[in-house]
C-alpha cells in the first residue's frame, strides 16, 4: 500500500509506490510500480473543482475516464 497525501489528507492506494508529478495547470502525471498515466482536471484545468479525467491508454485505450476528484481519478489509474 502507497501513502499519499493529498490537499492535507492521507489516502492509501493498491500499489507499493505512487508518485504524482505536476506537469502543469491542472495536468499531473501519476506513476505507480513502473506504469505512467495522467490525471487532468480541477479549477486550474479550467473546469470546476468537481471535473477531473483519467487518461489510462495501456488499460482503457484512448477514453477520458470522468472522476469528481483528484483522489477517485488515480484510483481509476492504480488498477491491475
């Protein structure tokens, strides 16, 4: 289990190493046990805090998965 803390809280995810890089406004790429995927959204992506999207393609191909937050989008992405 990875420890994270995000916007002051701790959560868990299902992987042993989890590291979330900003790469810009609203866009971070999210790296867990070797894989990469990217997680957009929030008010600094331009949308309201509650808009956030999962890009995944090893897992989910080219879909924009829809998440209400930060938390629930890399969940999406830390699957196996």
């Amino acid at each position: 289990m990875a420890l994270v803390k995000i916007n002051g809280r701790t959560h868990y995810f299902d992987c042993r190493e989890l590291e979330i890089t900003k790469v810009s406004s609203g866009r971070y790429e999210v790296t867990f046990d070797g894989r990469t995927f990217s997680v957009i959204g929030g008010r600094e992506s331009g949308g309201a805090k509650n808009e956030w999207f999962c890009h995944y393609p090893l897992m989910y191909g080219e879909q924009w998965l829809p998440a209400k937050s930060m938390v629930e989008a890399i969940r999406l992405g830390v699957v196996y």
